[in-house]
C-alpha cells in the first residue's frame, strides 16, 4: 500500500512537458538562424580571415629554392697559346636560396585588404537580404495557420450549438411540437462539419510542415500559434536591408578604385641569394664554390596609356549604374507600400461592414430559433440562417486575419 502511494505521489510530481508556443517573431528569428542559407555568414567571415592573411603574407619575406644541372655544348675559353686556365666543365650544377623583401609599394597591399573587407561585407549583406526576404514568406505561412485555429474554433462553436438544437429537436419530435425526421437534416448538417474538421487540420499540418522547414523548428499541430497585434506607422522613410546592400556595393567599387590607383606605384624590393655551383660567380674558377648576391630593386610602371585611369572611369560608371538601382528600389518600394496601404483600409472597412452583417445575421437566426422551437419552420431553413451566420463570422475572422497579414507585410515591405 505504501508503495502504492509513493508511486502516485512520483507520478503527479513529474514535471509536466509545456506545450510549445510560438510568435511570429521568434519565427523570424529562427529563419535567420537556421535556415540554410544563414550558415553563409560564418562560411564567408572564415574565408576573410584566410584572404587577409594571404594578402599580408605579401609583407613577409619571400623564400625561393632552385637547382638545375645542366650540360652545354660549348663552353667559353680563352683564346690565348699556352694558357694555363682551364676551360669550364660543359656539365655545369647550381644551387640558390633566394630571398625578396617588399620594402615599399606604396600601401598597394593594405588597398587589397580593403577590396577584400568590402567585398565579404558585401556578400554578406546579400545573405541578410536573401533571409529577409523570407519573411514575406514567414507571414503568408503563419496567419494561414491562424486563419485555420480560427477557423476550427468557429467550426466547433456551430457544431456544439448544432448538437444542442438537435437535442432539442428530437425532444420536439417526440411530443409532436416538431416535424419529423426534421433530427435527420441536423445529423446531417453535423456529418459536413465533420469533413470540414478534416480538411482544416489537413490544411493546417501542411501549412506547419511548410514554416517548420523554413524556421528549421520542430513543430506539430499541438504548437499554440499566438495571435500577434501588428501596428504600423505611415511614412515615408524605408530601412530596408538591400539600401544597405547598394551602399556597401559602392564602398567596394571605391576600394577598387584605391587599389587601382596604387598600381602604378614604385616598387622597391631587397633581395639576397646565396648559392652553391660550379662554377660560381668567378667564372674562371671551375670548381665548386659558395657565392652570394644583395641588392635593391624599384620596379615602377612609368606610362600605361592611361589604361589605369580608365580603369577607374569604368568604376565610376558602375558606381552611377548603382545609384540609379537604388532609385529604382525605392520607387518600386514606396508603390508597393502605398498599395499595401490601401489594401489596409479596404479591408478595415470591410470588417466594419461584417459586424453590421453579423449583428443582423444574428437576429435573423434568433427569430429562426423561436420558429423552429414553434414548428413554424423546418430545420433546413434554420440551417440556412445559422450556415448563413457563420459563413459571415468567418468571413470576418478571414478579414481580421488579412489585416494583420496585410499589416505584418508592409512593415516588411518598410523595413520595420
């Protein structure tokens, strides 16, 4: 017995699993964050930091190792009679360590750590574009399956006042108050909400199925998909991603042409090679022997037939071509939030005109109930004011829904 009782107390202890509730939000959130393509970010921040340190290791020493073995067909000698000096060997062998120093180049090196900075900041910015346009997609998802809650709790709400005017029916019918089989056009009516409980739920774990795999989130059809109260502000200023994405493209043809403005610099390099061959650096000593060279060396590009500064005009274009995109997606932009805006109001005032449709649906069902209780008329014309009824109270649930999806969009079109 007491063992017993230890295991019911365990029982009722157990931490109960909450069940899961989601926002439209969080599902923003989790898009950017597990949706395939938001693994860029990290990909493209590890390859700047491979760039920048091959670009730097152009400041490091340069090491270069060459041998070679040769054999030539003739040789320098010295055309004097009875000379001592000894012609050179025809087979001819050497080895060098070479080693160059960037010394100067007029900080061409630091402009490509810029270009490639620019171009990483770019390409990310594309990622957070490419993710935010995703949520468009989040909102159409997320209040179909608002839509589809609501629309459930609608349908239960019929059938449990259905069932209660066919108790009442057949109470009707047994004391003769009621027509007969006048129950059976109930039961009926009460099978067809059973197929439309069907195809909502099917409906809905479709439309779950489909946001789980965007936001990268387990979810089923007991997840509770809270109802968010969207407020927009009318005006004019957009902060949306891709401004930013035209700015950083423009930084980056301005790195460009930085870059290219220092190619034509001087170049100055030290060099040292030191070496093992024979023969070596004295030629008239045909022996092996070690040799080692120092010096500088400026390398400087002194006329290009102008191809640099052409090279910068041609980015300079692109940099226009850039504006006028920009201009381009802010007109399209604002049409699209001045549509949106109307789409507001229009639907705004299509609610206000459900209420005053179902305020009077309401009053016909009403007197429809005291007639059907009276036998005054049948359950089919009592079904048709209470289908009437609810046909109308979804229609504004469906409009409601619009709204804030209508809302929730263009504050994404705005950038909010």
């Amino acid at each position: 017995m007491k063992r017993f009782i230890v295991i019911l107390i365990t029982l009722f202890t157990l931490p109960v699993v909450a069940q899961q509730t989601l926002t439209l939000q969080e599902c923003y959130g989790l898009a950017a964050v597990n949706f395939p393509l938001a693994k860029q970010s990290q990909l493209l921040e590890a390859q700047k930091q491979f760039d920048k340190e091959i670009i730097s290791n152009e400041k490091l020493p340069q090491l270069s190792l060459d041998a070679q073995a040769t054999y030539q067909s003739d040789v320098i000698e010295i055309p004097i009679p009875n000379s001592t000096i000894e012609p050179l060997n025809k087979d001819q062998y050497r080895a060098t360590l070479s080693v160059n120093q960037l010394i100067y180049n007029g900080g061409a090196i630091d402009a490509s750590l810029d270009v490639k900075s620019a171009q990483i900041k770019t390409k990310q910015k594309q990622v957070e574009v490419n993710l935010y346009q995703l949520k468009q997609q989040i909102n159409q998802y997320y209040f179909s399956i608002l839509l589809a809650q609501e629309t459930d709790a609608l349908l239960k709400a019929k059938q449990t006042q259905l069932q209660s005017k066919l108790s009442e029916v057949k109470i009707g019918i047994e004391y003769g108050a009621v027509l007969p089989a006048s129950d059976k056009v109930l039961e009926a009516e009460l099978l067809k909400i059973n197929q439309q409980f069907i195809e909502v739920k099917s409906n809905k774990i479709v439309l779950i199925e489909s946001l789980s795999n965007i936001i990268g989130q387990p979810l089923d059809t007991s997840t509770t998909f809270q109802k968010p109260l969207v407020q927009t502000h009318i005006d004019t200023e957009l902060n949306r991603p891709e401004l930013d994405l035209f700015q950083l493209k423009k930084d980056e043809i301005e790195s460009n042409k930085a870059l290219i403005a220092k190619q034509n610099t001087p170049k100055l390099l030290g060099f040292a090679t030191g070496g093992y061959g024979n023969p070596g650096l004295n030629m008239l000593d045909n022996s092996f022997q070690p040799f080692y060279t120092l010096g500088v060396k400026l390398n400087w590009n002194v006329f290009d037939w102008n191809s640099n500064k052409k090279q910068r005009e041609s980015l300079s274009i692109n940099k226009d071509i850039i504006d006028t995109e920009t201009e381009t997606f802010k007109l399209n932009t604002n049409t699209k939030l001045n549509q949106q805006q109307r789409e507001i109001e229009k639907i705004e005032a299509f609610i206000t005109s459900d209420l005053e449709i179902i305020n009077l649906r309401k009053e016909v069902l009403k007197s429809a109930d005291s007639q059907l209780k009276n036998g005054v008329i049948t359950s089919s014309a009592y079904i048709t004011e209470l289908t009437n009824l609810y046909e109308d109270e979804n229609t504004l649930i469906q409009h409601k829904i619009q709204l804030q999806l209508a809302k929730a969009n263009y504050n994404i079109i705005k950038g909010q």
